[in-house]
C-alpha cells in the first residue's frame, strides 16, 4: 500500500516478508538544516523483513570510515523494535532511487535523525496492526519487545518473521504523525555498536576499490601534466608499446575543467607494476601554459603586498572599527598563515572500470557517485541509463572523493583500451593531483579596552580565486567567529589568481579559519591580562542565539550558551589552570562552531630546549545535541579528528613551485605517526538540541589548541603552520 | 624468470620479473589482496607482511631476494596465538576507521607481540611509527596493543 503524503510504500518481499521503503522530502527538516531549497532534497531508506525474522537494511551512503554503514541502520532499527544481531547490512549501488548519496558535511546525523526513525516506526505500527487483526484485540492494547509483538493480556505473541507477509498488506501510516520512542526507552540508539565490517577488515578481505578485481581486467596508470592542466604536446608513446606486459599505451586529450578528464598518457599492462615501470619510460612534451609561473613565495609575497592595501570585498562591517580603534586603549596587530594541504587519503585514488558495447560499468571508491556519473557520460558521450556505478568503501576519504577525476579516467581508458581495467594512482599522482585545502593569509588586527574586552577587531584575509571566482572552499562567510559579538568589527578579502585546483578537506574552510581567529583570540587574550577561558566566555556573553546573516550558507544560527558550555567542560575536564606545570610545558583552548556542531579543546604539549614538541594529551568537548547515536564510533571519529588536526599542524603542507607540488610522498608531507599521537579524552556535552554530526567539527580547534599550548610552553607566538618549519629551541 | 615462493604456507611458482615487488605479487599474481600499497616508498607500512617472523615492507623487497624466507600476510597472520589475540582486541575496541592502513598496523603489532610479550608505550612507539594511520585511530591501536599482551598473558 502506498501513503502518497508521505511516499512509504509497503510490499511483499521476493520470497515472502515485507519490504519497506520510503522516499521523503526533507522540507520538515529544513530547519535543522538551514538548506535554501530542501525540496530538493528527499531521504530513502530499504527495510525488508524476512519470514524468518532477519532484518535487511540498505546502508545508502558512501562508506569511507565516518560508520555511516551501521549509524543509519541503527536508527531504523530502533524504532522498528529489532534485535540488533538480527540486522543485515547491505551496501546500495548508485542508485536514482536515492537522490543524496553522499559522504561529505557531516550531514548525514541532522539530515536522517527524524526520518529514518519514522520509518522504523511505522513499520512497527504495521506490525502490531497485523498482530492485532490476526488476535482480534485492539492494536493499543498490543506491545513489542525486540522481533515481536506482545498481547500482555492473553499472554500470545507472534514474530516479526510470522507477521511480515500479512503486514505487507495493511495499510501505511503517516510518517508525520507515527508515534516515537521515548529516548529513555531506546535499546540500540545510545548504545556502544562495533563496526560490523571489522571482522572482514581484520582478517585481510577484499573490499576496498583498490581490491576489485572483474574477469579479464588489465591494470592501467595514467600520467598527467605536474603543472595542473598542462597541455600534451607529443611523447614517445610508441616505444612505450613495446615494453614488458603493456597491451595499450595512449594518448588522452582532455578539456580544461580540472576536476575531468585532463590531458596525459595512460599506460595499460597485464599487472600494475608491469605498467608503472612503463610509465617511468616515457617522455612527454607538455605545454606547461601561463601557470608555470606560480609559485608559494610569490604567493606570501602578494599576500604581503595587497595586505598594504584596502581589501578588495568587504565581507562584514559592524559600528566604526577605525574609531574602535582609536577609542581601544591597546592595539594588536599579527598575520597568520596556513598553507596548501592535501587530503592524503592512504588507499590512494582508483578506479575499475569496463566498457563494452557502450555502456559502462564502475567500480568507485567515491564520497560522491552521483556527479561522477554525470561526468562520465558527458566525457564518454553516453547516456547515464547506461553507466552503472558500484559504490566501493573507501580507504579515507576527507572530502578528496567528493571529486571523480579518477572515475571518468578509467572508464575513458577503459574505453579506448577495449577491456576491463583498474587504474591506480600512485603515492605521487595522489599528492600531485589533488584538490587541496586552500591556504590563506589573514592580516588581524584587534582593540582592547581598559577593562581587557575586546572593542575592534578586523582581518584583512588574503585568499585565492581561479578564474575570477573564489576558488572553492577559501571563502569566508560574514558569520564568522567572533563577528556579531564585537561592537566595531570589519572583514574584507582579496584574491590572489589561483590556477592549482582547491577544494573541500574535512571541515572545510574552519580547518584553516579556526586556526587564524583562535590564535589570534589566544594573543588578545594575553595582550589582555586575562586568562583565555575567562577571556572566550566574556566574549560569548549570556546565552543568547544569534541568526545567521542571510546567504547561501545561512544556518539555525549561533548559540552563544551552547559554546560557553563546551568550553567550561573541557576547562573542569583538563583541570586548566589547577595545576602548576613545569617549565617547558603549557596548555592552550581553543573552541570552534562549525557544522552545527560546538567544540572546545585544550592541548597540554611540551617543547623540549631543543625545540622538539611533544603533545602530551588533549581533551575535546563537543555539543552535537541531544543523542549520541553510536558511542563508540563517535569517540573514534572525535579523537581521529582532533589527531588529524594535530598532524596537519604539526608537518603538513603542500608547496607550489612552478606550477608544480613540490610535495610527492609522506617524507615530506607527515602523517602524524604513532610516537606523536597523545591520548585524546573525549566528553560530550548532551544539550536538549537535535542530534548533528561530528566526523568535522572536531578537528577545526585542535590545531590553534596546540598552537596556544606552544605559546604557554615557550612564549613562542606560532603565526604559521607547519610547525616543524618552527625553530622553537632555547639551548643554543 | 621462474621463482618459488613459500606464502602463508604454501609454495607458489610464479613467472615473473624479479625486480616485482613482493606487494604486487602478493595481491595481482596470487589474489591476496588483504596487504595494502599506500606509498609504494617505506613511508606508509600499509604493506607490512612478515618474512620469517619479521615484519618487512613489501613494497621495497623485489621477489628475487625471498629466497626461501616463509612469507606469512594478514590473511593467515589468525593462525598464530598471537595474531589470534591481536584480531580479537582489534574487533573487541572497535580500532577502525577506513580500515585500510589496519592489515599492515596488525601485522607490525603480531610482530612485535612475539618478540615482546608486554610492550611498554615506549614499545609500541618504536614498533609501530612505520605504519601510518591516515584516520588517526593510534589511541585504540595502542590499547588494542595491550589488551591482546593481557590476552597473550591469560
Ligand atoms: S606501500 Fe609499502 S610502506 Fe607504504
Ligand atoms: S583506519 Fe583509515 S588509515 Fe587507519
């Protein structure tokens, strides 16, 4: 029976059972969101009930690590009243069916909270009305208990398995109005759940895209231009033809757009290493164009320069900053710096792909299959019905597969090649052919009154723009912390012409913003005589919300109660300014509002007299709302985010000389390693808000907490990042 | 050229050439797929496997120079006590992430549980920095470390 108000459908299963599946549009939620247009959005979901009790839930979204594969099943489950061990978890394809298959924004929490539990639910209210018809009682007077349902007064009761067939009949209910658990009642939401894939993964199963492996398939590398977007002139791809193992060896012209098919030479053999060692035999003649010339230092350079200058945008004016100012009785002025950065994923990018008789079939380890699709088509010139796209887990994603350069190139070396073949990405292509985080340049400059508060703040933020535009994820919104609670404030921007491609990282834009504003924060403090925590919730003021300014990415807002409450946690947590630490070692806060969720962290490090850094632990607090749905995941996603921040700060950054990344490989990009990992103690602060996501807001205040922590070590202002570039010894 | 090697067990004859590192042997020519290419430089140990006990990087030994060393991987490392305990404290903490950097992080940690029964932090540090872990999952590697020693133990 089908409810068209609110698009749930039941069915009879293939082989008996009941199959549930719902098609909701998000407007509801639009306001837990802030989405312009959430019409445009709509939610599915697949439950099917088997006769013998098993549960079968569709995870419909990329898996690359956030536990989106068992969170969202767990909030069906919920509500339909399961056992957990009787729940099956199966993988969708890219499917139109499912309009917003995407790994990316923490969305998936806020976006599926409400929805999917209705539909739990009113598959448990079908239960209980096939029970009741089948008992001649009144569906009230019915309960269920995990797989089945109760009549306490006559003592019966039937499996979910018994009555799914029948289910399938009755009518559905209305999503809307179908009646919730008690949150205090919830048996699986709230509970520590493992990763069920963990056995597999353990034990070395195939399951990655780089483990794909279809009949007949060949291994194929493919070699662009270093200078991003560079031209092909000509190579010496004949004699590359000739070489051990190579079946294809081929010129490829690409167009312009950065995140398509570009220019370069694929090299196709009977294993990878065969075509990799081909590869290292060819000479190509590249039209390097006018970007040659870009290069980090001329960057800093420019930076410096339109600093000088008037900003070029003005993104907020509040009050008078001049006269603010003038009237301040100190004034402070620093520049901040955060470079390039590349997603480093560790399974580097790849793709199977398999064309014949034009259609396409995919192998992808995407965050975001449904625009590579699209890009597939238009670059192969075939219709969408005919690619059929498999969604493989992802060995990290970090907002790098959000872009499928890798897809449509190997379904057009597929293509050309006339067989199956797995492309692979070296170490090198992954760093060099990134979309990377943006860096910027921020010229602060802030007033404080006699009384310490700060009166005139302004920041000047030099960023980048490719073809005119912001370049993707270097904008700054009007919004940002700490504007709307400084009297005179001003924020302006200029742009540096960009031509190497950027994008989004985890948490885009707060991972480089936070680090500026609350260092900078952190100074003002100290030029204030006053302790940081005092300083932050002086800022902040008494509980109030404050509404987004109207754009594009308007949101719900800023609770000013909410930041305060993380920041006294995680103050009592790490007993700041209890204890008396020795000399050398020192604890910075820092606290951030980014992807409706509120953070605050404090890093305790210590910097020896050789200048060497060790982070000796860091405690997070974090307000996503009123539920922790998997504990055990949530802990994990916070603590690799706050170390992913803190490896980052300590020795990333991707360099552009030339045109060209400097970078290659992980002895000049570092990975935080094992010996540099602190313990990180996480606590959440469970406010009375609905539930958002974590696998981003994290990490934005882990990198300034350190940066303070080195400034309360060592009297050091860190201005730039990374900080191995920092000479931070005291013994000569 | 014709070589034997002698993987989790079992003699393998492949015609290759030499200078093929064992990685890609390993997971193109025999279909073990479980040990990972992350840098294909030493940087990474997403491709640790043990020769003779010892953990190596696969990326680096060119098949030529096995020689007659046992090549054991992640998908046999369950059949050792150690490795046993290892599995079990990995599923028990929930480590993962991604998972991908796991079978090289669980093939360093089997390694260095048989050669030191109760690794100390210091311990963990020395064996276990080769094997990056993009998703920073190092605070339950090294608990996970620990439970399996306790393990190992009871
Ligand atoms: S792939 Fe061998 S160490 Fe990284
Ligand atoms: S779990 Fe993702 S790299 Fe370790």
């Amino acid at each position: 029976m089908l409810n068209r108000r609110n698009f749930l459908r039941a069915s009879l299963a293939v082989g008996g059972g009941m199959l549930l599946s719902a098609r909701i549009p998000l407007g509801a939620y639009a306001a837990t969101l802030g989405k312009a247009s959430p019409d445009a959005v709509s939610l599915n979901a697949y439950v099917r009930i088997a006769p013998d009790g098993k549960i079968t839930i569709t995870a419909k979204n990329p898996e690359c690590g956030q536990g989106i594969k068992i969170m969202l099943p767990m909030l069906i489950a919920e509500e339909l009243d399961v056992a957990w061990a009787d729940v099956q978890i199966e993988q969708a394809d890219l499917d139109p069916r499912y309009p917003a298959q995407i790994a990316g924004g923490s969305q998936a929490t806020p976006v599926n909270w409400l929805p999917l539990r209705q539909v739990g639910a009113a598959g448990r209210q079908m239960l209980i009305a096939a029970a009741a018809a089948e008992w001649n009682a009144p569906a009230t007077d019915c309960t269920t208990s995990p797989g089945q349902v109760l009549h306490a007064a006559s003592g019966r009761s039937l499996s979910y398995g018994e009555l799914a067939t029948k289910a399938a009949t009755l009518p559905v209910p209305n999503l809307k109005t179908v009646p919730l658990k008690d949150p205090k009642t919830f048996n699986i939401i709230g509970k520590p759940t493992r990763n069920i894939e963990v056995p597999r993964i353990v034990t070395g199963q195939p399951m990655f895209g780089i483990d794909v492996s279809v009949p007949g398939m060949l291994y194929a590398v493919f070699q662009k231009c270093d200078v991003h977007g560079g031209k092909l002139i000509g190579s010496n791809v004949a004699a590359i033809r000739t070489l051990p193992g190579v079946r294809a060896a081929f010129e490829v012209k690409g167009g312009k757009d950065l995140h398509g098919l570009l220019d370069g030479v694929a090299v196709v053999a009977d294993s990878w290493w065969q075509a990799n060692r081909a590869r290292q035999q060819l000479e190509i003649t590249w039209d390097e164009g006018d970007i040659a010339g870009q290069s980090s230092s001329d960057f800093a350079a420019t930076a410096n320069r339109m600093a000088a200058g008037n900003p070029e945008i003005i993104l907020r004016r509040d009050g008078d900053v001049n006269a603010g100012f003038g009237k301040a009785t100190h004034v402070l002025e620093a520049a901040y710096h955060y470079p390039f950065l590349s997603h480093i994923d560790l399974e580097p990018q790849n793709c199977t792909a398999s064309f014949a008789d034009g259609k396409v079939e995919i192998w992808a380890p995407t965050q975001n299959p449904a625009p590579g699709s699209k890009l597939v088509a238009a670059t192969l010139g075939i219709r969408e019905s005919a690619i059929k796209v498999h969604m493989v887990r992802a060995g990290g994603g970090f907002g790098r597969r959000l872009s499928n350069d890798y897809m449509v190139e190997a379904a057009w070396i597929s293509k050309v090649a006339g067989a199956p073949v797995k492309l692979l990405w070296t170490r090198e292509d992954d760093m060099r052919h990134d979309f990377y985080r943006p860096a910027g340049y921020h010229f602060f400059k802030g007033g404080l009154d006699a009384d310490g508060n700060l009166v005139a703040l302004s920041d000047h933020f030099v960023t980048f723009s490719l073809d005119g535009a912001v370049a993707n994820s270097a904008d700054m919104g009007p919004a940002e912390y700490p504007a709307r609670m400084i009297e005179n404030l001003e924020f302006g921007a200029s742009l540096i012409p960009l031509r190497a491609p950027t994008g989004p990282m985890r948490a885009p834009r707060s991972n480089g913003l936070g680090f500026a504003f609350q260092s900078f924060l952190d100074e003002l403090a100290h030029a204030a005589g006053k302790d940081p925590v005092a300083f932050a919730l002086n800022i902040l003021g008494k509980p109030r919300l404050l509404p987004d300014p109207p754009g594009p990415r308007a949101g719900p807002g800023f609770d000013t109660g909410r930041m305060a409450g993380v920041i006294k946690l995680v103050a009592e947590k790490s007993g700041w300014g209890k204890e008396k630490l020795p000399s050398g070692t020192g604890m910075g806060l820092a606290y951030y509002f980014s992807h409706l969720g509120y953070f605050a962290e404090v890093v305790k490090a210590t910097v020896s007299g050789a200048g060497a850094i060790t982070v000796d632990k860091v405690w997070v607090a974090g307000d996503i709302g009123s539920q922790i749905i998997n504990p055990l995941n949530a802990e994990n996603q916070a603590q690799g985010a706050a170390l992913d921040g803190i490896g980052a700060a300590l020795g990333q950054a991707v360099l552009i000389d030339g045109g060209k990344v400097v970078q290659g490989n992980f002895d000049t990009v570092l990975p935080l390693r094992m010996r540099q990992a602190p313990p990180v103690e996480v606590h959440f602060l469970v406010t009375d808000h609905p539930p958002t996501g974590l696998g981003e807001p994290a990490l934005p205040p882990a990198l300034p907490a350190l940066a303070n922590a080195i400034f309360a070590a060592t009297g050091k202002r860190i201005r730039s990042l990374p900080l191995k570039d920092h000479d931070l010894s005291t013994t000569a | 050229m014709q070589y034997t090697i002698t993987v989790n067990g079992v003699p393998h004859s492949v015609d290759i050439d030499g200078e093929t590192p064992v990685l890609w042997v390993l997971r193109d020519t025999l279909d073990l797929k479980g040990t990972k290419f992350g840098c294909g430089a030493a940087q990474c140990g997403a491709c640790t496997v043990h020769l003779n006990g010892l953990p190596i990087r696969s990326c680096q030994m060119p098949i030529a120079a096995v020689g007659d060393a046992a090549i054991t991987t992640i998908e046999a490392i369950g059949q050792t006590k150690v490795g046993q305990h290892v599995q079990a404290a990995w599923i028990d903490l929930d480590v993962p992430q991604c998972g991908y950097c796991q079978a090289g992080q669980i093939m360093s940690a089997t390694a260095l549980l048989t050669r030191v029964p109760a690794p100390t932090d210091h311990d963990i540090n020395e064996a276990m920095s080769g094997n990056v872990c993009r998703c920073a999952t190092y605070t339950r590697i090294r608990a996970a470390i620990k439970r399996a020693a306790e393990a190992g133990r009871a």
